[in-house]
C-alpha cells in the first residue's frame, strides 16, 4: 500500500523500511541516486484535488526540512511534491498542513513554477510506485483541539486500514478524444531506441494499435533511459499511464505527462505474462493480466506481426540486406571516438570480414582459437550507437541489434590476431548512425525467451569449440622465426617526376630531391619525393568530406542528420498557407506504407505532368528527414520546400536543396540567388546542375580535404591532399558521402600506406609529386605550403631507410 499513517510514533505497527537512506532537500539533483533514498519535512502548503480522469487524480504540495530555521543561506531546504491516482487521493485525506511526511521511490524533474516560488529547481514525482509515510503529531507535542486531535486520528486510521487498490481505466485507441490525458493498452507495430535529444531528455518514439485497428503514434521524453518503455520487437505490448492525446498534423498522437509510467510485454502468448519495468512497484492485477492475454490473442489472429522474422542468425544474413540480430556480446574495441568495435556471436557461424585492430585497445579477450574466430562477428557501430556501445560495461551481457546493414566486400584481411585470412568474398556489418528504421542497440534480460534460445546455441556450439586444438598463428611463427618477411625490389621501378599546371595536369621533371631539400626550396615550384607516411588528419576520416563551393571557393563540412532532421522538422510544422507560383500544380501524396497514414503536399510542373514524367521531379512540402529519404528512393529528383513570406519557397540551404535517390545536394548561401521558378524545357535528361542552374543555386561539390605527414631519412614534412585526393585515394568523394564500401575502401587505402600497429620502417615507400606555394599562416603572415599534385607509385620497404 502506498500510503502509510502512523499517529503518535509508532502505535500503529507501521516501520519506514530500514535500507532506505535519508537524502536531504538541498542535495536532491538529476544525478542523484535515488534507489534507496528518502526525503523528510514538513508538510508547508497543501493544494487542492484535482480530478484528471475517472479513478484519477493529482495533488500538488509543498515540504520543507523539518529542522531547517530560516536563515541567510543559499541553501533550499523547501521543495514542490507532485502525487498522483490513489497515492494523491489518500494523501489530501489523511494528510494536513504542519504533518510530517516521509516519501521514497519518487522521481525527479525540473520544476516549472522554480522561478516564481523560488523553491527548489527540482519537484518530487510520486505515482503507484512511491510511499509516503505519514507521521500526524500528538496532543503533547503538537497542542490542538480536541476535536482536531480526534479528526486527524480518526483519518489515519481509515486511511492505513484501506484494503482498495488503485483501479485504472483504459481507454481504446480508436476512441481517443484530443486534450484527454488517458490510459491506454496498444500493441507496437513500430519502435525506435530511446535516443538523446537536443534537451537532457532521451526520446523514444514508437506506433500502437489495438483492436480497434486504429494505428497512434506516441512520443516520450524522459530523463533516465530506464523510464522508457523496453520494447524488444515489433508486436510487444505496451500498457501507459497518463499519457496525453494531441492533434498533430490531424492525426491522433500520445504524449507522456506528469505521472507517466509504462510497462511492457511479450507479444506472443507463452502461457505467463512478464512485465518488463524498471520501477520496483507497480499496479498489475487479474484484469491487467486478462487484457494482455486478449490482446496477445489478438495479435495472433491479425497481420501484426511481420511475415518474416527481422531478426537473423549470422550464418542466415543476405548481402546488402538489413536485419535485427540478437548475439552475446564477447569483446569490444574503440576504433576512434566516432566508431566502436562490437565482437559478437550468436552460436552460428559468422560470414563478415575481420576488422584489424590494436589488441591494446580491446576490452575483453584479445584472441581466440583459429575455431571459434569463425563464428565471431566484427560489428563497426558509429556516431550515436559507438557512445552508446562504449558505455557497455558487462561482457557476456545479451544484445538485440537493430537495422544492421551486411555489406559486401572482396579483400584479403587479417583479423584481430593477425592471423592471415583468404581471399574471397565476406561481409562487412555496419550499424550506422542515427535513428532511422528503428536503428539502435538494446541489451536483453537474461530471463528472454530470445536469450534462453541463444543460450542453448552457444551452449551446444561450445562444447565443440572449446575441445578444438588452435593450429599456431602466423603472429606465433613469426615470433618463433624473429625476423620479417623480405620483399622483393621491383627493378624496372623508374624514378619519373610530374609537375602540375593551374589545371592540375602532370608532365615529367627530373630531379628527386630529399624533403629536407624541399624545404629550402623556392616555393611556385613542383617536385619529385620519396617518401613514407608517417600520420594523417583527421582520424575520423567522415570529417575528411567537405562542400567546396567554385565560385567563392569557401570549404564547408557537411552537415549531421540530426541538424538536418531538426531544420526539416521545424519546416514542416509550418503549415502557413502560401500563394503557388503559376507554373505549380499541387497534388497530395500518401506516406509509404508503415508509417501513419497522411498525405502531404506535392507540387509538380505542368509540362512534366503533361508529358508523363509526374515523377521526374517533385516539389514537396511539410516532409521530415526521413519521410523526404524515403520518398527519394521511388522518384527521380526531389525539391523539398517551405513556406516563406506567404509565398512558396526552398528551404535554408543549410539542407540540401535536391535529393536524387541516396545522393544529397547542397547550395553556397553566399553565392545562390535561390528562387522558385519552372525548369527550361530540355531534350536531355535532368540532373543537378540542371535543376541547380534553373533553381539558382550554386550548386557545392563534394571534396575530401586531408592533412597528411611524410617522412624520409633527412626531415618531416606536412602536405595538403585535395584537388588530387580522389586519384590518390582511388574513388571519388560523392561516393564517399554515400557509400560504406568507398569509406571503407579509403580506410584501407589509409591503413595499407600508415598502418595503425607496426615498424614505421616497414611502411611502404610513395613516389610523389608535391607542388610548393605561398599560403596564408598565422596572423596573416604568409608560410610555404605543400600539396600533393599526383597518385602515388608505392614501393614495399626494404626494412632500411632510403637514402637519395
């Protein structure tokens, strides 16, 4: 029971629990653990009452530290106590003004009124998972009327001989009424991890449904990520309390409000019903249990569920496909602070590529045996999920792995032991940044149906690896044998030089010289060197792609998803209404399939129209992010739009202006005269420059901008890699900004000239040519520059240095 009443000490037989520990006012705060904490005082100002829904209620209170004197410190010893349902109903009965009360299992938030009360910046949030004991005075130490003594008693005593618990009622999702704060049971038909928002919350999102066949999105933002729901997979039940039903874009949304809770289950019916929840206590009754069963019936008998599993062993995954996998976690490595190294298993054998990292770097176990490598898997998470997977701290611990993408790759490759793997075909697994299709990572309790599966798989492989006899590795031989591998020096090797014109071509010089030369050199000059690579920057090589604007010749980095989703986000809440330009034709069109159904705004030209060509471009309109990626994928160039000034305009130019499939294009703010206008009638195809040109935008090309140190035997030298990165590099940049392969392509370019482990005298030796100039240092002094003008010509070492 959540409501405790002792009057005059302890009379009552009721004990506050003895683990609990006193926390007092002034030190309560977001980083506080309050596991086990409770929080005493006086009992300052009661409010009223108030009803939310039927069986429903909230209270608001304020107390103070019962021994605090008013003083001149800073110190806050008061602070506002939000109650709600049977807790708050019982609190305004049995509780008044100068009681004592003691309350735990309470939650914190930022108060809203701190400002104006100058309470405490914080308030206490009690639902059916808090206590509150009441401590009512005596006669003898707290002097009143008889008839007041009598009347305090008199409640107390009712309120502790209470035996009625907290009754809810649910409302069905197709009855939901907007500004109603409600209770609801739904089934998940989509789900995103909780996720870091641009405040100190985390916010989950996920869509319901219920017999009613009506499909309600919900968002839920709360500080703690065990306040959110823990849904595992699609068709999990989902019960919430208090949530409030909001009319967004006309269609029915639940948010969280004061109060809120939920809990979750298993869809599928196992014959018991286990509530998933972090909260200790919590209402859950014959009729709860009854609902789920109902419910997972239902599922049962209906297209919930998808036809096939999203989740998939790793000896069952398909190239180019994405899948949920669920594994046990073994080992992990920090790649850099962008990128996080998951080794993993799940008791099939494993089809990816090996990863090559330091062994210094491994949390874990840095080798197995030849046998059990083969059914290891190496995940690279990044960006959002790398911070998430660092902060794993239990090896062994379950793991569900949401939208991993097998990408195919051709390599020989070394894994983590060094072992030398062969030639052929493997997949590389990549869980990308950002939160798109439910993209994220989730640890499972050990009490899964889904874990207690994978327990038995590796279990029953175990017994066979564990026997198995590891044949030496090659890093063993190697130190058996003490000395490295020779390599053969390729005779015909000529020792040409290239220099480069305004336009960047190559012609033949004859000099090499030594970088210590190059540096006493005349700058306006092109050179030929010899040289290894000692280091490059970046680290993390997504920074390396930039925006290069032609015309002012201004380097921009590329904005992040989660930038871009906010600025698409704020632009389709503008639902302002706008004058069409005469050549647009507006239409609607229907979200894909699997989100909420709604249509939005098109706006196409007559002539395509016309001509049959609808879906060769498409202007829209109050899109997100991930709906424009979405719709990018079944027409040809997309123009996302907005409102502006009442007339119909692009948008900021921080975004990009045109999507064409999976390619993104970007505009110079500086030098585009945006403007809405009809394209040119062309016999040839559209494509960005086109639609840039009769758009007037600027239109930005993507380039790769690296720093990059070589060293011989006489000096060091740092060199600019750009205008020929691409050559250098072997794939161009508009690849890079689109496809892991190429990434990882230019990670393994990178790797094979500045190997992250090894002598830094068995890098191989580049042929270069580098031209010198004057650039801007700083404080506008002018310094000597370097770039590199050519691809270079590699030549394995010879373990010595190399002398010209």
């Amino acid at each position: 029971m959540p409501f405790h009443a002792v009057v005059d000490g302890a009379r009552t037989g009721v004990q506050v629990p003895q683990h609990l520990t006193r926390i007092p006012i002034n030190l309560i705060s977001t980083s506080s653990d309050l596991t086990n904490a409770i929080v005493k005082g006086k009992v300052l100002r009661k409010g009223p009452l108030v009803s939310a829904t039927l069986h429903d209620f909230i209270l608001k209170a304020v107390i103070q530290e019962e021994d605090s004197q008013p003083s001149s410190s800073a110190q806050i010893n008061a602070i506002n106590i939000v109650l709600f349902g049977e807790l708050a109903k019982n609190f305004s009965e049995g509780v008044s003004p100068g009681d004592v009360v003691m309350a735990s299992g309470f939650t914190v938030s930022k108060s809203p009124t701190a400002s104006k009360d100058k309470l405490h910046p914080l308030h206490l949030l009690l639902s059916q998972d808090a206590n509150i004991y009441c401590f009512s005075q005596s006669s003898s130490l707290n002097p009143r009327s008889a008839v007041d003594s009598k009347r305090s008693s008199t409640v107390s005593a009712e309120v502790l001989n209470k035996t009625k618990v907290p009754k809810y009622t649910y409302t069905r999702l197709g009855d939901l009424k907007s500004g109603n704060v409600v209770n609801v049971y739904g089934v998940v038909v989509f789900f995103k991890q909780p996720f870091k928002s641009h405040g100190t919350d985390f916010c989950s999102s996920l869509k319901i449904t219920d017999q009613s066949n009506r499909n309600v999105s919900c968002t839920i933002f709360c500080e703690k990520l065990e306040q959110h729901p823990k849904i595992f997979q699609i068709g999990d039940i989902v019960r919430m309390h208090r949530v409030k039903v909001k009319l967004f874009n006309n269609a029915i949304t639940l948010v969280n409000t004061f109060g809120f809770s939920v809990i979750t289950f298993d869809g599928k019916s196992s014959g018991t019903v286990e509530p998933r929840t972090s909260s200790r206590t919590f209402h859950f009754d014959e009729q709860d249990r009854k609902t789920v069963e109902e419910l997972q019936k239902w599922i049962s008998t209906q297209n919930v569920l998808p036809a096939s599993p999203a989740s998939v062993t790793l000896s069952a995954i398909q190239p180019k496909a994405y899948f949920d996998l669920t594994c046990q976690l073994l080992a992990k490595a920090t790649i850099d602070t962008t990128c996080t190294l998951l080794r993993v298993w799940d008791g099939t054998r494993s089809p990816n590529t090996f990863v090559s990292v330091d062994p210094n770097d491994v949390e874990g176990p840095t080798s197995f045996s030849r046998e059990k490598e083969s059914f290891i898997a190496n995940i690279l998470v990044y960006d959002n999920h790398s911070m998430f997977a660092k902060q794993l701290k239990q090896l062994g611990a379950f793991l569900r792995i949401y939208n991993l993408r097998a990408v195919p790759v051709s390599s020989k490759v070394r894994d983590i032991n060094r072992n030398q793997a062969e030639a052929g075909d493997h997949l590389a697994l990549h869980l990308h940044g950002g939160t798109s299709f439910g993209r994220g990572i989730r640890v499972l309790p050990e009490n899964s149906p889904d874990v207690e599966k994978l327990k038995r798989a590796i279990a029953f492989l175990t017994e066979d690896v564990e026997d198995f006899t590891a044949e030496p590795t090659d890093l063993e031989l190697h130190e058996v044998w003490s000395t490295p591998p020779e390599f053969l020096e390729d005779k015909a090797e000529t020792n040409s030089t290239c220099s480069t014109s305004a336009e960047g071509s190559c012609r033949p010089q004859q000099q090499q010289v030594t970088l210590s030369q190059l540096k006493q050199s005349t700058p306006g000059q092109v050179y030929h060197v010899r040289a290894q690579l000692r280091s490059y920057e970046p680290s993390k090589l997504h920074q390396a792609l930039k925006l290069f604007c032609s015309k002012c010749s201004s380097i921009q980095d590329i904005p992040d998803d989660e930038l871009l989703a906010t600025i698409f986000s704020d632009a389709s809440k503008n639902s302002e209404n706008c004058s069409l330009p005469k050549w647009a034709v507006p239409g609607r069109i229907e979200l894909p399939s699997g989100s909420t159904k709604r249509a939005v705004r098109f706006y196409v030209s007559p002539r395509l129209k016309e001509e049959g060509k609808p879906k060769e471009l498409l202007f829209i309109r109050g899109t997100t992010l991930e709906e424009t990626c979405h719709l990018a994928q079944g027409y040809k160039n997309i123009v996302p739009v907005t409102s502006s000034e009442s007339c119909l305009a692009l948008m900021d130019l921080s975004s990009p202006f045109l999507f064409r499939g999976p390619r993104r294009y970007y505009g110079c703010k500086q030098c585009s005269q945006a403007t809405l206008s009809e394209l040119p009638s062309l016999d040839k195809l559209l494509d960005e420059k086109i639609i840039a040109e009769a758009l007037g935008v600027q239109l930005l090309k993507f380039v790769l901008l690296m720093k990059l140190q070589l060293q011989d035997a006489t000096d060091t030298l740092e060199v600019f890699l750009w205008k020929h990165a691409e050559l250098f590099l072997g794939v161009s940049a508009e690849e890079v900004a689109i496809s892991q392969e190429a990434q990882s392509s230019v990670h393994a370019t990178l790797e094979s000239l500045c190997p992250t482990k090894g002598a830094v005298g068995l890098r191989p030796w580049l042929d270069l040519s580098l031209i010198s100039y004057w650039g801007d240092g700083e404080e506008g002094q002018k310094q000597t520059c370097y770039q590199i003008c050519s691809p270079p010509i590699s030549r394995p070492s010879s373990g010595q240095s190399e002398h010209t």
